[in-house]
C-alpha cells in the first residue's frame, strides 16, 4: 500500500508503518491493530484513531494490571516472606511502606514505555508525557527515600548502639538533602535546564539559605560533635540550670533535644547549646552502679565533751564499737603512761577520747557493715568548718542502689538511725530554738 494516510503523512506510512521515531515492537503493536481494523472494514483513517484509542486504553489497563499485580500479589507474597522469617527488619520495612511506595513506580514504567506508541507523530505530546511521568517518578524517588531512612532508623534502634550514638540528627539532615535534590530534580525537569546550571545560580540566595537553615547547620555540626564525642545518648540524665533542665534525655533531634524532667515536665533544649554551653551527664553514675550520698547533720557543739570511763564502757556494749574502745583504750593508756601525762590534773594533758570522736568511730564502723553501700568507693565521716548552725558532720559514700526511690529510702533510712544514735553519745542535733525551746518543754 503506497498511498499515505490523509492528515497522517508525517507520521506513518502504510506501507513502511512508521517513523524512526518509534521502536520495532510498538511498530509491530500499532501495525497489528491497524491491520485488525482495517480487516474489520474501517476506513484508513478510523483505524488509524482506533489504533490511537486502542494503544490509550491498553495502556492505561497494562498500568492498572502493573499496580495491582505489585501491589496485591508481589506485596502479599513479601508480606507472608517477613512473618516467616526470624528477623525483625524485614517486617520493619514493610511496616515503613517501603514497598508500597515501590508500587507506584510499575505504572509510571508503563506510561514511560507505551508513550511513545500512543502519542506517536505528536512529539509534543510525547514530550509532556515523559516530563509529567518524569516528574512523577522523582516524587515517589524521593518518598521512597525518606521511607527508607524511616525505616533504618527504626531498625538502628532496635540495637543497643543506639543509644549511646543517636543518628536521628543525622537521619533528618539525609532527609533535608534528599528533598533538595528531589527539589532540584523537579525544576531541572519543568525548566528543562541541567541541575549544575541550577546549582550555579543558588550562589546569590547562599546569604539567605544560610539564615534560614542557621538551627539545622548548627544542631547538625552539634550532633556530629555530640555523637563522636559521646557526650549525650537517650537515656541520660542530665542538667541543665540555664534551660532548667533536670531529667532524662527523651530525643535527639536536628534542633532540639528533649529531656523529661523530675516533675514529668518536658524541656526543649537547642542541639548547639550542649556544645556551647556547659551542662552535666550522670551516665557515669548508671555506669559505675552507685549513687553518692552527701549530707550533714549538724551537731550542737557545746555538747561535745572528753569520755570518761563509764562513757567509755558503755560505748563497749555497742556492737560496732566494742573493738575500737578496746583498741583505743591501750592505745591512749599506752601513750599517756609513755609521755608520763597525768589525767588526773587536766584532760588537757596527754591524749584522751571524746564523745565526737567515738561517735565518728561508730558512723565509719556502722557504713562498713551497710550491706548497700560500696565498700570499694570512698567512704568519709567528716566535721566541715563550725558555723552559726553547729558543727556540721558530712558522710560521704556510695550506695549500690540505682533506683531513685529505693536511695532515698536507703539514705533515709541511714540518717534516721543516726539521728536516733547521737544522744547516746551524749552529744545533741542542733537546731534553730523552737516555741517549746522557749517554753522549756
């Protein structure tokens, strides 16, 4: 056949059936339902345009067959793969949509591919097709990219590592780049100008970049410098004054970072000021395994005074002292007989125990055989400078015990016994006059 089809000779003829413009199979496809039509006794041009309609809606039913087939079959069937599996990440992916948004792309390859055959002698509208299609595909690229950070991050998690080295800062500023390119992408695409050229151009908006982006650039070199210095990890407690910040590290974000305080409340701390500014971790506390008991009470010193025998054997009924006054008695009778100090003229004279100093015996004694304190770790019993309020005697140890109410419990526990020990020694807690003071109750 050597006649050209009317309002067509620019795209097809019938006896070569088609331009270098299009593939060999999409020739072939066009050629067979062109040669069907005509078969069925339309005219030239009807099968032509029916070819044209037939080449439309078998694509749009190979993209709907493409979509369901992705998405109800090859889904499924990785879906029951993951719940059969002993692993956790691959359920984490599908659960991050990861695949779903894979769907999408089966009907865009399509329409790229039948394009040409449907829009053919249209160049134009080829064209737009492959722009839109184009378009398309990097929108879902690019969501596809940020369901799978989402869904790494998910799995990073799941390690232990995770704490003590946070990636979400990281995780977030991946997403920032991967929506800029995507961005970029789109407009190289719609303005049909080269990425580079447009990358060229953004040198005059870097002054304005850079103020919009100030918290993201900072918090990003801040989490960089927090995660290799490991200075901060979720879990820990940490203080802050100047953002009145006291409580444990909830998040780790590109800009903010969140902390739980004691009270419940939640304090949001920019990224950048735990690197210019000073703050404290207590991980070291969790990791050593103690918790560290500073307090004072404050006895009235007007009570301290020199032991004498009866002092001394009723300190030898305690249990914890009745070999320190036996140590100390010879030791004390042993250097007075040497130095020839006689106690009978003065107290003065030569070396005697007093009730503060037994009583400092026993507090030593009595922690060393605490079952919850560490006896690896520093322990004192200590008088601190005298002052208005009496003479504070501090103890200073560690106790084994993590958990925050238990402490108290144990701390309290302590000081009430002691509390309850000083007049034993004849010695008395200060404190400032009370109305039954006054009254002489």
């Amino acid at each position: 056949m050597d006649t050209r089809l009317r309002g067509y000779d620019t795209w097809i003829d019938a006896s070569n059936f088609g331009t270098e413009t299009v593939s060999r199979h999409n020739r072939g496809m066009f050629e067979q339902f062109f040669r069907w039509y005509l078969a069925l006794g339309a005219s030239d041009l009807t099968a032509v345009l029916l070819s044209r309609l037939s080449g439309i809606l078998l694509t749009i039913l190979l993209s709907i067959l493409a979509y369901w087939l992705s998405r109800r079959v090859i889904l499924r069937v990785l879906a029951y793969s993951a719940k059969h599996t002993h692993t956790e990440w691959d359920d984490i992916l599908l659960r991050s949509d990861i695949f779903i948004r894979l769907s999408y792309l089966a009907p865009a390859a399509i329409v790229y591919y039948m394009a040409p055959f449907v829009t053919e002698g249209y160049p134009w509208l080829t064209d737009i097709i492959d722009t839109v299609v184009l378009l398309y595909t990097t929108l879902v690229g690019a969501g596809l990219m940020l369901a799978l950070l989402d869904g790494f991050m998910v799995i990073y998690t799941t390690f232990e590592r995770s704490r003590q080295m946070p990636l979400r800062s990281t995780i977030q500023v991946l997403k920032l780049v991967t929506v800029f390119v995507a961005a970029l992408i789109l407009l190289s695409i719609i303005f049909n100008q080269s990425a580079a050229v447009l990358l060229s151009g953004l040198g005059a908006f870097t002054a304005v970049l850079l103020l919009v982006f100030r918290d993201p650039i900072l918090g990003f070199a801040a989490g960089i410098q927090l995660t290799a210095n490991k200075m901060v990890a979720l879990g820990d407690y940490i203080e802050m004054p100047k953002f009145d910040a006291a409580g444990q590290v909830l998040d780790i974000a590109l800009t903010t970072i969140k902390v739980r305080n004691d009270d419940q409340s939640i304090t949001t701390i920019p990224t950048y000021a735990l690197i210019s500014e000073s703050f404290k971790n207590w991980r070291g506390r969790d990791e050593v395994g103690v918790r560290r008991i500073q307090r004072a009470i404050n006895l009235d010193m007007n009570t301290v005074t020199w032991c004498d025998a009866a002092m001394l054997d009723r300190f030898a009924t305690i249990q914890h002292l009745s070999d320190y006054v036996a140590q100390k008695r010879d030791e004390v009778a042993a250097y007075n007989h040497e130095h020839g100090f006689d106690d009978s003229l003065s107290k003065i004279n030569g070396r005697w125990l007093t009730n503060l100093g037994t009583f400092r015996a026993y507090v030593v004694a009595y922690l060393r055989n605490h079952p919850r304190i560490d006896q690896r770790r520093t322990l004192i019993v200590r008088q601190l400078p005298p002052e208005a309020n009496g003479l504070p005697l501090e103890i200073y140890a560690f106790c084994t015990e993590l958990n925050w109410e238990k402490f108290e419990n144990i701390q309290s526990d302590i000081f009430d016994h002691l509390l309850a020990a000083i007049p034993e020694f004849g010695l008395r807690v200060y404190q400032s006059p009370a109305g039954a003071d006054v009254r002489g109750e």
